[in-house]
C-alpha cells in the first residue's frame, strides 16, 4: 500500500482531540453498563486512546460489542463536550466516591480545575476535545490489559480498555489493516515458521535460537564487529558474574538493583551483570592511560540479564537475557563532538542496510540523577551542539536520561510505520569520577576523561525480532539463512545438482538441496515458504546444458543461467550487503511513537 501523507499540526491537533474524545466516549458507555465504575484516566496515545477503570467484574474482549454498541449511540446522539471551570471544594463534593480523581484533585496546584461534561458524564480532564461526540463515529476497541495505578505495583490494579479513532473511515481501514498486518509478520511466528528462533516456558524471558536464527544472529553480529574495526575498535570479554561492590561503585546498585539477578555465595551478595558499563571502566583502569590513546573505543558483546517483569516480557523484542553491540568510548572533552559525528555516521550506516529511517530524542537529566548538576549542564549542552553542528534536527525528552548522563535515543521507524527506541548515545561524566579514572595529558598533569556509551542496534535479539517485523521474513541474500534452495525435479539429475551445490558453497554461499522424491511444484511451494532468496531448478535439459532455471522469491521466474553466473552474483550482493528485496510498507505510517509515559504523565500533572 502506498505512504499516506504526512499530518499537518492542524491534523494531528484533530487527531489528538478526536483520540481523547473517544476515551471519554467509551468511559461514557463503561458507567452506563457499570454505574459503580471508578474512574482513572483516559488520555490519547499516538495510535489512540485508553481509559483506566476499576470494576466490579473483568472485561474481556468478549464485551467490546456491548461496548462499541453503547458508544455509537453516544454518538448519534452527538452530544457537546462542555468546558468548565470549578473550584477544588466543588470538585471534591462531586467525585467524593471516585478516589482516584480525588488524588488527581489533590496534585493540581492551581485553585480551580478543568471539567468536561458530555451528556451524563463528567470528568475531571484538562481537555482538548472536539464539539461533540458525533465527530468520533470512527472508532474500534483494541484490547484490555492489566495496569497499576500510577504505574506502581502497590498501588491497585486496574483494567485498561485500549482503543483507536480517526477522523476517517478510510484511516480506521488502514490503521486496522495494519494492526492485521503486524499480527501476520509477528516475529514470534515468523521466527517458529522460518526455523529461526522459539520459545520455551522453562526460561522465560529468553531466545532459543536455532541453526538458521543463530547463522542470521552471527551475520548481524559480524556487520558490527566488521563496523567497529573499521572505525578503530577494540573488543573485549569480561565475566558476567560480580561481587555487589563493583555495582555500588558504580551507582547501579543504589538506582537499579531491583532490575538485577543477585544470590548470595559464600557469604558474598553477587549479581549477573545487567549492562557492560561498570566492568569496562575496570579495563581502562588496568593500565596507565595517555591522552595519545583518547579516543579509545571499547566494544563488547557480552551477555546481559535484567530482572524483567513477567507482564512485560515480549518475545525477542523484550527479554531478560540479550546481548548489546555495546561500546564505550573515552574521550577528551575536545573530542567529544567529533566522536559523536561518527557514531552519526555508524548510525546512518546501519539503519540504511534496511533502509529504516529515525527520529532523535535529546533526553535530559531525571528526577533521581548522580552526580553534580553542572556537569549535566555541560553534557546535555555538549549533546545539544554536537547534533546542531551534524544539521540534525531533534526533540527534547525532558527527564528521560540515564541516571549517570544524558543521551541521544533514535526512535526508528519500520515498515509498518511503528517507532523503536534501538541506537543511542549516552555522554557521561559521572562513572570516570566514581572508578577514579585518569589519563597523562600532553602537559603530563592528570585528567579524568568522558566517557560515551552507545549502542548501534541495541539488544541484538530485540534488533533481530524488529528486523523480522519490518522485513515480514523476506530477508536480503546477505542476511538469509539459507540463500539458495536447488529443486532437482528427478533423481536423475541429483548427481549435477550436489556438484552444483559445492560450486556456491566454495565461494561461501549457504545452499540446501532438495532432491526428494517430491513434485517439483510441491518444492517450490515449501521453499517459497521458507521465503529463500534463490530457488534454483534443475531438470534433465538444465543439466544438459550446464545451466539452472533460476527463480527468485522476489521476482519470480528469471529464466536460465548458469551456476557460475549465480554464484557471482550472488557474491556480489553480499559482499555489498545489497537490499534485494521489496520492503511493502503500511499506506498509514504512524508518526509518533506510541508514549508509554504518557498517560502517567497526566497522572502527575493532575489530569
């Protein structure tokens, strides 16, 4: 499907409006069916809108149609969403039975709060919303998920109806449409349905990968190291396990410990390493530094765990054990902005492999930091300026920075229009103090040096599952675990077709024959299943004639060549690392990621 135009701010003003419209629509319908209903928030969201709600009974999915019933009526009725302005005593008096909009009440600071009313329902919201309920007549209920209030496991759990809503039929169609589309490409099939990679409830929270994911994982893994050397890495291994000391040293312990696997051993607390930060600050203090080794860039693959929620656990996109193509660079303060410029330019190199375009978020010092404020001030500033001079436009995520410094995130974008957090860049000036790193500078005085943690893709194994999404499967014969599948179509030519096998795996290529005694049709169904690159099919006249009948999952029938003509091509493509394939992308790109935060966000500004 063709890319929809991009929205306008006047656009997305209505989409917002229409989004939270539609909450307030479907809380409408809730307290018809429930009138004991306690009520949360119900914000709009970037693909659209949910409401937070306490009930006297679970929902499921199976009540949507008595809902979404409730809710067109609503809208036929076209009922005006009124503003009004009362004071704090009114607004207490009011929802004296909904504690949660009590609370809400509580944290605003201003004397007076904001109502709406449509028809019988009032909230408590700080608007905007359309005229009335009959601009929101294209709405679908998505699903209904558990969610603590605030965010917080010791606060209650509530039920949360998600929704969509657009101003358009024809926008509803293609969202939907899309939704369908994620479902189909879901990397958890797919991943079971290509042989890459499972599942297994004994260690949840992790990847099982199987010979052609495992192949497809070390292809990926070589692009970097092969990325890294290039640009003048190092790589190292250290061990996963540590005594708790060297995370208290380095402030993890204080600010992520519950995020941690720990046990006891011998009367020592360790845990298993949850990011490589701390044990690389370990290398650089091994040896007496000099300001002619800076920068010095320092990558490793090692295996990670953290200490993940069960309910967030999500396939290979969200894991408890992973590894990062992690680096941490350190520098001088000089050379901070020419480091970063690079790292841009690996950035761009990967994300343009798959031809995946990103949005930069400039995020901030949070609330729980480390270290001294001013030095912040010098890092987000040296952030601010190194994207400014590189001509990249980006946001502020005000307070969304590591507790140790502030980074650079890149959502990216795939096919179906969905963002991922993967790449970024973290500047950090807190852990060189804490380990009491120093390098001889030219004037032989000692200084501490600034360290640049940053990752290209992130997780690989949530990098991969993002990847199979965004491909739907159909991966380039670069990457393809298997890039060709030789079909002989009698036992008579199996002979020619092993010797042509041997002639593509000397030169590297990853081949498989089928010289079963099957259809050849049956063939061609199963390999283009398997979405393999190049299908090569040989019968009693290819074999006469030295040739192949080539197809190509991507383009079908190609007609005869011979092996020799395959095998450089192919060679070709990937020593290039060339995208051979079609990547079909979602008409309707959404075009801002959906924000986890956001409706704690409102919880906290008090609406």
């Amino acid at each position: 499907m063709a890319d929809a135009p991009k929205r306008g701010a006047q656009d997305k003003d209505l989409l917002y409006r229409v989004r939270h419209s539609t909450a307030h629509i479907m809380a409408t319908a809730i307290q018809q069916m429930f009138p004991d209903a306690k009520f949360a928030i119900g914000p709009p969201i970037a693909d659209g809108f949910y409401y937070d709600f306490e009930l006297p009974r679970p929902i499921s999915t199976d009540d949507f149609g008595q809902i979404e019933g409730r809710m067109t009526q609503i809208v036929k009725q076209n009922q005006e969403f009124e503003r009004e302005e009362w004071t704090k005593e009114e607004a207490r008096e009011f929802f004296k039975d909904q504690p949660y909009k009590l609370e809400l009440i509580d944290r605003i600071e201003d004397e007076k709060v904001s109502i709406y009313k449509n028809g019988p329902f009032t909230d408590l919201c700080a608007g905007p919303h359309v005229e009335s309920t009959g601009a929101c007549e294209h709405f679908k209920l998505k699903k209904v998920a558990g969610a603590y209030w605030k965010g917080d496991e010791n606060q209650p759990m509530l039920q949360r109806i998600y929704g969509t809503a657009f101003p358009t039929e024809e926008e509803l169609e293609e969202h939907l449409y899309m939704i369908e589309e994620a479902k189909r490409r879901d990397h958890r099939k797919l991943g079971r349905q290509l042989g890459l990679f499972d599942f297994d409830r004994l260690s949840p929270g992790s990847v099982f990968w199987r010979p052609k994911g495992w192949q497809m994982y070390r292809k990926i893994q070589g692009f970097f190291r092969e990325l890294e050397e290039k640009n003048g890495y190092v790589e190292i291994m250290h061990p996963l396990i540590y005594n708790k000391e060297l995370f208290e040293q380095s402030g993890h312990w204080e600010h992520y410990k519950d995020n941690m696997f720990t046990f006891e051993s011998h009367d020592q607390t360790y845990g298993l390493k949850p990011m490589n930060c701390p044990d690389t600050m370990l290398f650089f203090k091994s040896d007496k530094r000099s300001y002619r080794e800076l920068p010095m860039r320092v990558a490793e693959f090692g295996t990670l765990h953290r200490n993940e929620l069960p309910g967030v656990l999500s396939g290979a996109t969200r894991v408890r054990q992973f590894c990062q193509d992690d680096a941490h660079i350190f520098v001088t303060e000089d050379q901070v902005e020419d480091e970063i410029s690079l790292l841009l330019e690996m950035v761009d190199e990967t994300y343009g492999l798959f031809d995946m375009d990103y949005e930069i978020e400039l995020s901030t010092r949070p609330e729980k930091f480390m270290g001294d404020p001013a030095l912040w001030d010098e890092a987000e500033a040296s952030l601010k300026s190194a994207l400014e001079a590189n001509g990249r436009d980006y946001k502020i995520h005000e307070g969304d920075g590591a507790f140790y410094g502030p980074k650079i995130d890149f959502q990216v974008r795939d096919s179906l229009g969905r963002s991922w957090q993967c790449a970024t860049i973290q500047l950090d000036f807190q852990l060189p103090r804490r380990f009491e790193l120093g390098y001889t500078d030219a004037d032989n005085t000692e200084k501490t040096p600034i360290v640049i943690h940053r990752a290209l893709a992130g997780s690989l194994e949530r990098f991969i599952g993002i990847l199979v999404e965004h491909l739907a499967g159909v991966f380039p014969t670069w990457l393809a675990p298997t890039q060709v599948k030789i079909m002989t179509i009698t036992d008579e030519q199996d002979d020619y077709a092993w010797n042509v096998a041997k002639l593509l795996k000397d030169a590297g290529v990853r081949v498989e024959v089928d010289d079963r005694s099957e259809k050849i049709g049956f063939k061609i169904r199963e390999a283009e299943t398997q979405k393999i690159p190049y299908m090569l099919v040989i019968g009693g006249r290819e074999e006469e004639e030295g040739t192949v009948a080539v197809r190509s999952y991507s383009e079908g029938r190609r007609g005869k060549m011979t092996p020799e003509e395959v095998r450089d091509e192919i060679v070709e493509k990937v020593e290039n690392r060339t995208l051979d394939v079609e990547i079909q992308r979602s008409g309707l790109a959404t075009e801002a990621r959906e924000e986890e935060g956001m409706g704690q966000d409102m919880v906290d500004r008090g609406y």
